[in-house]
C-alpha cells in the first residue's frame, strides 16, 4: 500500500481559490499601472524620443558595445576558473586534519570572504595597479573573494557526502588522496553545483565593478555611450539587456555542465575494474 501524501498546508477552499485569483488579478493591475506610470514619466522627460535611441544604429557604437561585452565574459571566465581553483584547494585546507594547515587556511579564507569584492578590486588597482593593470586587478579582487565564497560552498558539499562513501573507499585500499579526488569531491561538486552556478552569476554581475579602476568593460562603454549622446536612461536600458544576455549564456554553459556531470555520474561502472584501476 502507498504511503499517505503528506502536505505542508490544507487544499484550498471555494473561498480561498476566489480570493486567491481577486489579489492575482489586483497585483497584476497595480503592476501594470506601476509600470505604465514609469513609461509615461520616461516619455515625459524624452528619454523614450527616437533621437535617444538613433545612436545604437552606428556600426561604431555596436562595435563598441560587443568589445564591452567581450571585455566583461573575458573577465568572467578568468576570474570564475581561478575561483574555482581557489575554491577547492582552501576547501581542502578546512579540511585538513592538521592544525597547522586548517588554522592559518580558516583566517585567510574568513578574511578575503569578509572583505567586500569592491574594496579588493580598489585594493589590487592601488597596490598593483601600474604593475597588473587593471583586467588582472578586477580578475584578482574577484577571484579572492568568490574563491573563498566558492571554498565554502565545497567544504560543505564534501562535508554532506555521507560517511560510507568515505569508509568504503578506504576498505578498498584507496589513499585518503584517492578517497578525496576520486569519490569525495566528484559528489559533491555534483551535489553544489547549483549553488556553484548561482556564485558564477554573481561574479559575472561583481565584474561590473571594474568600471571603478576604468576598466572598459560593458558598464564602462555604457557610461561613456550615454554621456556622450545624453542619452543615459536608453543607454543603461540596452546594457542591462546586454548583461541579461550574458547572464543567459553562462547559466546556459552552467547548466549544459551539470547534465554532463550528471551523465557521467550514472554511467554504469564496473566495481571490480573501478577498484583494481584505483587501487593500483
């Protein structure tokens, strides 16, 4: 027999479903006339005129936007693959049975995750600034902060695999090494990875705050557009479509990633060759 559907709250009424489609229909009119209002007062100001737009049609201002576009996926993808570096090598510091490793790995990591990413960007720029340049010093800044984010998220996925995976590994003869790069980490990359992704896309919005050490990422040539062409609402409008896009694209590889982990996870496997392979 089928076990009873347990429910975190009762069905619904006549009543309460009535009420329920009165405030959906009431919130989407509020939201509507909020929305209407805000396009009027654009309009209003000239800001919604045909001349504010005009410029985006110049090849040379297309131009600059994609350079911008590719400046802010550059450092994306730079500073999320060092993250993700960061990332595991401090997660296994935590890790660490030794003292000595885990103590001076935890101060580091609670101190670059309790500095905000704005003020290492502005930190890198100061220091090194003539020496890195500005790409490296928005790489860096981003890279220590989201690493250390990015080593918390790790040490917790590894931390939720259950204690057998480990304890069968090693009555297999595996190395603790073997144990954790083989069986441990795998799972639990695979079981954070949403939450992976989720910092991804953070990083990529972080990279925005670039534009403070002039940067000429997406933010910056927005700025410089719209200032030159006094058209900085219409400007702003595009580049949020143009972030929304890349936000689109990387959750998109994101997701594309974690099927692929996904599939390779229940690919069927041989246990005897898996453990005489690893063993040996």
């Amino acid at each position: 027999m089928s076990a009873p559907t347990q429910v975190l709250f009762d069905e619904p009424g006549p009543k309460a479903r009535r009420n329920n489609i009165i405030l959906s229909i009431v919130s989407a009119l509020v939201l509507a006339g909020l929305i209407a209002f805000i396009i009027w007062k654009f309009a209003d100001a000239g800001q919604l005129d045909a001349a504010k737009w005009y410029p985006f049609t110049f090849s040379q201002i297309q131009l600059v936007l994609l350079q911008g576009m590719a400046a802010t996926l550059k450092v994306a993808v730079v500073a999320s693959l060092l993250a993700l570096v960061v990332g595991v090598v401090f997660a296994l510091l935590r890790l660490s049975s030794k003292k000595v490793i885990s103590v001076p790995g935890t101060i580091v990591l609670e101190f670059f995750r309790g500095v905000p990413a704005l003020l290492l960007i502005f930190a890198m720029f100061l220091i090194f600034g003539n020496t890195i340049g500005a790409f490296w010093s928005v790489v860096i800044g981003l890279t220590l902060y989201n690493g250390m984010v990015l080593a918390e998220i790790i040490r917790a996925g590894i931390l939720a695999v259950p204690k057998g995976q480990r304890e069968a590994a090693m009555a297999i003869g595996l190395r603790p090494g073997q144990v954790m790069s083989l069986v441990l980490m795998p799972q639990a990359l695979r079981a954070m990875m949403p939450t992976i992704i989720a910092q991804i896309v953070v990083l990529l919005k972080d990279s925005a705050l670039g534009f403070i050490v002039t940067y000429q990422d997406l933010l910056y040539q927005v700025n410089l557009i719209g200032r030159e062409y006094n058209n900085l609402l219409p400007t702003f409008l595009v580049g949020a479509v143009l972030f929304i896009i890349i936000n689109m694209i990387v959750a998109g590889i994101a997701r594309w990633l974690e099927k692929r982990l996904q599939r390779k996870a229940t690919a069927p496997v041989g246990a005897e060759g898996l453990s005489a392979k690893t063993v040996a």
